[in-house]
C-alpha cells in the first residue's frame, strides 16, 4: 500500500504541477492573484468533454485546440484587466477581489450552460487497464495525463530560459520597473505570460475528468485551493519550484487517502497553515532581509 501511495502519489504530483504552473507564472510575472484560475481549468475541461462528445476528438487533440484558444482568450483579458490593475497602489489585493468576482461570473454562466449534472469523459479513451510499475498498477489514465503534465512542464522551463522570450520574462519577473527602463516591450511579454499561464489551466483541465473522475461548474474553488496549496509549498512566483510543490501535494495527498482517508479532504489547508508558519517564503524561496 506504501509503495503504491508513493507512485500514485507522484503521478498525481505530475498532474498538480500542471494545475497550479500557469497560477505561478501569472503571479511571477504580473504579481496579480487570478481567483478564477480553476474556472479557466473547469472551462477547459467542457471544452474537452465537448470535443470528444461532439465530435470524437481525442484528449491529446483536444489539449493542443485549448491551448491554443486559451492563449487568444488570454492575451484580450490582459490587456483589459491587468495595465488597469497595476496602475492601483495594491495590485495584489485589488485582483483578488477582481478575478474572483470574474469567477463567480465564469461559474454563473458556465452554471446556466451546463447544468450542475456531472460529466466525464470514459478513462478508456486514454488507454484501457492499468500499467505496472514496481509491482504495482496504475491506470494507463493517470499516466497518460502525468506524461502531458511533464511535458508541459518542460515546455515552459524552455520557454523561461532557452528562448529570448522567456528571458525578457524573466527579466520582468526580477523588476517590472527596471526591465521598463532597458526598453523592454513589459506589457507584450506579461500579455503573453498571462495567455499561456490561461492555456496551461485549461490544458490542465482536458485531463481533469481522468483525475477527478468528474468535472462540474462549481469544480473551480476546490482546484484553486488545491493550486494555491502547491504553488505555496514551492514557492509564489518560481514557476519551476511548482514541481516540487506538486510533488509533495501529490504524495501527501495519496498518503492520506490511503492511510486517514477522512482527513484528505483539508491536506491542502494542512499544507498552507504549515508552510506558511515553519518556512513562510516557500520551499525555495530566499529569506528577505528588511533594513
């Protein structure tokens, strides 16, 4: 049971990382709090529940369409939201109370579409059976999903540190003022930066239905707390440090399940109350001396 908790564990690992990356990005690079990051991830769920009911359309597909929509949906929404945000002496709590009444809109809607009924998508889709490993069996789902989870984690360490588009990112992440002053485009690079952090919750969600089982329109709040307890663990605004966070999410997570299933339902406000006290500025954050 230990040893199958362990791989199941970072399996789940794999795919948090993946939920809460695009939440880290925004918050690295923009320094805002997106509260409608799990409605992003719920509407990219429907959207590949839809694909494949409507049409047939195969996950893997339907991944590559979302994300691709998700960064042209992303890139309006910054430019209407984010430069007015900033322009405010507290950003940062000025955009929670934005983007959560932004979900509680997206939920509304999403609400009268939809219906509240639970949908999902057959686990066969993706494979059929369970694959082994070290004697133990997982299902051909989970993995399926992992795999696209560390891709997609990869593909965005490339993009931070082996394009000059990530490097400009990068640079904005350091200081929004000074990579101002050097002539660098901020709001084009941040737009860009939101469009993707958008797509990376809504590819997140193609895959929800074979982790969750289900997806409904009211799956938001439940994802963001599961994200933010992540991105906390590996450090706010290291977009990276999210696989270590995702890692321990996903252990922990299968942990409890399998030894205090009662209790698994508040890991993730375990895991923020206790970050928070012992070390409050992340797994991989440095401390930050004030004069």
């Amino acid at each position: 049971m230990l040893i199958h908790a362990l791989l199941s564990g970072l399996v789940f690992g794999l795919y948090f990382t993946l939920v809460g990356l695009g939440l880290n990005l925004i918050f690295g690079v923009m320094r805002i709090v997106n509260l409608a990051h799990g409605d992003f991830l719920m509407l990219g769920a429907f959207a590949a529940y839809w694909l494949f009911t409507l049409l047939g359309l195969h996950p893997l597909l339907s991944a590559l369409c979302v994300f691709a929509a998700f960064i042209i949906l992303g890139i309006p929404i910054y430019y209407l939201v984010v430069p007015r945000l900033q322009q405010s002496r507290d950003s940062e709590m000025l955009s929670l109370i934005l983007f959560f009444g932004l979900s509680q809109i997206v939920e509304a809607l999403a609400s009268i579409a939809f219906g509240s009924t639970e949908r999902s998508i057959p686990g066969k889709v993706l494979g059929v059976g369970s694959a082994h490993l070290f004697g133990q069996g997982l299902p051909i789902a989970w993995l399926f999903s992992g795999g696209v989870s560390a891709v997609a984690v990869l593909f965005v360490y490339l993009y931070l540190y082996r394009t000059r588009l990530g490097t400009l990112t990068r640079a904005v992440m350091v200081s929004r003022d000074e990579a101002l002053a050097t002539g660098i485009d901020v709001h084009w690079v941040s737009a860009i930066a939101f469009g993707i952090g958008i797509a990376l919750a809504g590819v997140s969600g193609v895959f929800a239905p074979f982790m969750f089982g289900s997806i409904t329109p009211a799956m938001g709040v439940e994802v963001n707390v599961a994200a933010f307890a992540v991105i906390v663990v590996g450090t706010l605004g290291n977009p990276v440090g999210t696989a270590l966070g995702g890692a321990i999410y996903g252990v922990s997570l299968m942990l409890m399940q399998t030894y205090l299933g009662s209790w698994s339902n508040i890991l993730p406000n375990l895991l923020l109350i206790a970050v928070l006290l012992a070390r409050p500025q992340g797994l991989l954050g440095r401390k930050v001396r004030h004069a």
